[in-house]
C-alpha cells in the first residue's frame, strides 16, 4: 500500500487525462492514423527492381514470351514471306493495316516483343546473381549447431553401443564424422572435450547448383538467339539439275539478313546440282507411289580456287559448307520448253519450275516471254508426270514417276507488266489485260504436249515446245551463329533441372555421451529443406551404417546380413536401440 503519491495505475490515468484534454480535436486516443515513410525515388526504383527480380516476374514473363511469340505463327511473317504479307493487305484493307501497325506482321523484329525479351534476360540475371551469391556463402559456412532436441526434427533415431566395445563419446563423434563422408556429407565436428561432443553435417547443393545452371542456362539461350537474330541470315534458293549456286546477295530467290548483317560474312562458296533422284514406294499396295527417300547429290567447292567435292543431301541431313548449313525442304519437276515468237526468235528457253499440289506431283508453272515480238507471251498450265485421260477428255496425274509426262498449257499475249518495274511473282500471271489465244474453252483449245512436242500459237505469235524433264530442288540456306550455343545451353538446362529434380538438400546431426554404467549413448537426426520422400530411406541407411561402424559381425546387437536384427526395437521417430542382452 502506497501512503505518498498516487499508484502507477492512478499515475497513468492522470496522464491520459491530462493529454486528452489538451487534444483539440474529437479523434479518439489510439486511433491516430499511422504516418509511413515516404519511398522516394531511390526507394521507388529499388521496390520495382525487386518485383522485376522476383522469380514470379521471371515466371510470368516467360509465359509472357510465349503468348507473345503466337502471333508469328498465325499471321505471315515479312521475314520469311513478304509476298504473303503484301496479299493479306490486299485481301483485307480494313484490319491489314491495323495489324501491320501493331508490328504482327514482324512479330519477332517489334518494339513490344523485344521489350519482353529484354525484361525477361533482365529479370533472370536479376534471379540467378543474388541467389549465386547465397549459395556460394552457403557452401563455405560451417552447417548449423547441433539443435537441443534431436527428437523433434523429422527422421530421429537412438544408438547404445555396449560398454565392452570400448568406444567413448568422444571416439563415436569421430566414427560418425567417418561415416557421414562416406555418405557425400560435408561434415564439421563440434567440441570434442565436451560431456556430448557431436557433429553436423549436410549435403545436396548440387540441388542448387542444379537450379542456378538452369536458369543460368536459359540466360545463355536467349543471347544464342539474340547473337542468331543479330549476326545471322537465311535464304531460299530453286536449284535445277545442272545449275550452279554462288554464295551472294544475287544468287538467293530470297534473302532474310539479320540487324547487324554485313555482305562480307558471305563466304564464296559454290553449290552445283548434278543429279537429284527419289525413291518411291512400289511394293506395298497402301502406301504405293509415296516416297521413300530424297537424295540430291551436290558438287561443292569452298571458294573459286578449292577443289570440288560431292557430297549427299538427303532430308534432315543438311550440308555443312562455309559457315551456314544447307537443308532440302522442297523438290518437283521442271519441264524444259523453247518459246518462240511471231519473228521466229527465241524468246525463251531452259527449265520451267513446277510447283507440285499432290502426292502425284501434278503442278502448277507459269511461262513468262516478255522479250517476244510483236506481243510478249504468257502461259498457265499444269504438268502431269504420268498423265491419264478420264472419260470426259480430262487429263490427271496418276504416278510421281514420269512415265508419262504431259504439259497442259493456255496462252495469252499482250503486256505482262514487267516493265514498269514493280516486283512480281514468278509461279502466278495476272491475266488482267491481256488476250487469251489458247483454252479449254476456245475454238483453239489448249495446248497438250509431250516430251519433243511442240504447238504453234494462232494468229501467228510464235510456237512453244517441250524439250524434256529435269528435277530441281528448294533449298533453305542458314547461317546461325548461335546454334551452338543454343545446343550447349540446353543440354546445361536439361542437366541443371535434373539435378534440382533428384538431389535433395539434407542436414544430419549426431550426438554423443557417456552413460553411468559405460555405455556410449548416440542419438542422430535428419532434417531435410523442402520436401523429401526419401529421407526416411536415408535415416534407416545412416542407422545400419553406424552400427556396422560400431558392432563387429557375429557379436551381440550387430546385423546378421539380412536386415533383421533380434535384439533392435524401433521407438518413436525410427528410434533404434542395439543392446547387449541376449
């Protein structure tokens, strides 16, 4: 009981008295909003480059990326088809233009996909840096102190040794140290002069490692195919039995260099076609006349003064030569026709690219003469390798193999628009303005040929005949800087994720002591980062371990080879007690 001055309680009392009165507001006391701390700039930045470092950004931008990446498949690409790209704007003025303003038809060269990327090659270093750093600390501290109670970590289990096997704590520390290497543990033995000595030991960074060459690998991906996209370039190249193929700007049908492409890279290597052969099915009547195998063979030479060599292209077995890799995607016939005009001279003259529209090869070709007098020519048709005739008069193809080769053509004169100086297609004509000498439909009817055939136009505009076959072959010219990289990287990421999947980050801890009636108590414990379905395997192993470091064969309490022992009782946690009473 106090006799001067008020109580604590009453103290404290008057003091909120007296500092509510002094409020002049009708707030409540302790409801006063909580006034933070402003971020600033320097904090607003460093908020935002933690949010971008987060793995949950990394994650996001990577599906960010691929959802990004679908428009390359769904709308034609300038890079790779220009042509393509100048049709869908012709056939949709309305939406064309709004696609072509929001870049979807050079997905892969806009400002928003390259955004993405360089987010995501940010994001990923921003990930891999401080957790390299992390771990790198990790590896070289010394595993955690022992934990007061074994008992209630996860995996726990007890070893008595018998007093007559003359094993002391301090001794059984050290045996257990032993074991724990032996195991791929990195140990670190506590104070031995102790009444319970113990030790510590863990392992599984190669769980980590695993993760940081993951993503560290993917890291290494994206500048691969930065390096591709900046130094690299592809090309497409019609090659005709007998023509030749000179590494240059002039030499490519179509060209797609990369955004730092310079001329100079261009090795000056030459690629002639002597003879490309296919292999059709002929035996088994449910596949019969599908190919069986592609087989172009090549006369290369690295530059104008090496020797030439033959060498095979076969499908998914590209040829290496100078720097770039060259793959056959495409293949079909090429009728060779002489075309001559009104005057009698040689308009045209060589081998017709076909394109092929089914598995009997019946294909389209276009014939162009824009040098023929008095009107220049042009003829549309298709070519039958094995031309068969039903009962309406109509012809089909029936067989790849030419056994029966047929050019079916219309003709038509007047100005082909090729000179006016704006590109055209060379597989279509554009009969807008021009006459038709020759059809179906006309009194003149089509023009059949067959191989050493020939077809005198009407109204005296010339002649056309067919010469002969020969093969040709479309080739996908590449040059990839990165596609080393890419592979290497990947398989580092294959391996990276592997590891994390199959190694498991592991701590055990053993202690030791002396009993009163000379005993050597040890108890162990297993503790595992993250979730681990095999650390009670590894608790049962470490244990049978132990006791065939600490009991000879063939004494009291040690294991008789077959995993059962007589005198092991298994107690709370995968406790196991080895006595000597027998």
């Amino acid at each position: 009981m106090r006799k001067n001055g008020s109580s604590p309680v009453e103290k404290k009392s008057e003091d909120t008295a007296a500092g509510t009165a002094g409020r002049t507001d009708a707030t409540p006391t302790g409801t006063d909003d909580v006034v933070l701390p402003k971020l600033g700039f320097v904090g607003t930045l460093r908020w935002a480059w933690r949010q971008l470092t987060s793995m949950r950004s990394a994650l996001f931008l990577l599906l960010l990326l691929a959802v990004a990446a679908v428009p390359g498949s769904l709308f034609p690409q300038r890079s790779s088809n220009p042509s393509n790209v100048t049709k869908y704007l012709q056939d949709n003025p309305g939406t064309g233009p709004v696609l072509d303003w929001f870049k979807l038809f050079d997905v892969y060269s806009s400002p928003w996909f390259a955004a993405i990327y360089l987010l995501l090659f940010t994001s990923l270093i921003g990930c891999v840096v401080p957790r390299a750093k992390i771990h790198f600390k990790a590896i070289r501290s010394a595993p955690p102190r022992t934990p007061k109670r074994l008992s209630r970590l996860p995996e726990y289990g007890t070893v008595e040794i018998p007093a007559d096997a003359g094993i002391d704590a301090q001794a059984a520390v050290r045996d257990a140290a032993t074991v724990l290497k032996s195991r791929g543990y990195r140990v670190e033995v506590g104070d031995t002069d102790g009444a319970r000595p113990s030790v510590g030991a863990e392992r599984g960074f190669l769980k980590e490692v695993g993760n940081l060459v993951f993503h560290t690998s993917l890291i290494g991906v994206l500048v691969a195919v930065a390096v591709s996209g900046l130094f690299g370039y592809s090309g497409q190249r019609v090659l005709v039995e007998g023509e030749t193929f000179v590494n240059t700007l002039v030499g490519y049908d179509t060209f797609s260099p990369g955004a730092n492409f310079d001329s100079t890279q261009l090795a000056p290597y030459s690629v002639q076609l002597d003879k490309f052969e296919v292999k059709f099915d002929r035996e088994s009547k449910a596949h019969y006349g599908q190919p069986l195998d592609f087989n172009a063979t090549l006369t290369t030479k690295d530059s104008p003064s090496s020797p030439a060599q033959t060498q095979t292209l076969k499908v998914n077995d590209p040829v290496a030569l100078g720097g770039t890799n060259l793959y056959l995607v495409g293949n079909g016939y090429a009728p060779v026709v002489t075309v001559k005009d009104g005057d009698g001279k040689v308009a045209f003259q060589g081998p017709v690219v076909s394109v092929p529209t089914d598995g009997a090869y019946t294909s389209l070709l276009v014939i162009k003469a824009p040098d023929a007098k008095p009107s220049q020519l042009g003829f549309v048709g298709f070519f039958l390798p094995t031309a068969l005739v039903d009962e309406k008069g109509v012809a089909f193809g029936s067989d790849p193999d030419p056994f029966n080769p047929q050019l079916n053509l219309n003709s038509f004169y007047g100005d082909l628009g090729l000179d006016k100086g704006v590109p055209k297609n060379v597989f279509t004509l554009d009969t807008k303005g021009l006459t038709q000498l020759n059809g179906r439909d006309l009194a003149t009817g089509g023009i059949v040929l067959a191989p050493g055939g020939s077809y005198t136009l009407p109204e005296g505009k010339g002649s056309i005949s067919f010469d002969g076959i020969k093969r040709y072959v479309a080739l996908d010219i590449r040059h990839d800087p990165g596609q080393g990289m890419v592979l290497v990287f990947s398989v580092l990421a294959l391996l990276g994720l592997m590891a994390s999947l199959f190694f498991n980050r592991r701590r055990v801890w053993v202690r030791t002591g002396n009993h009163p009636d000379g005993r050597t108590m040890v108890e162990y414990g297993l503790l595992a980062r993250g979730e681990d379905h095999r650390l009670a395997g590894e608790s049962t192993a470490l244990g049978k371990a132990l006791r065939a470091k600490w009991l000879v064969p063939g004494t009291a309490g040690a294991d008789n080879g077959t995993g059962d022992n007589p005198t092991t009782s298994t107690a709370a946690h995968g406790s196991t007690t080895v006595s000597k009473d027998q």
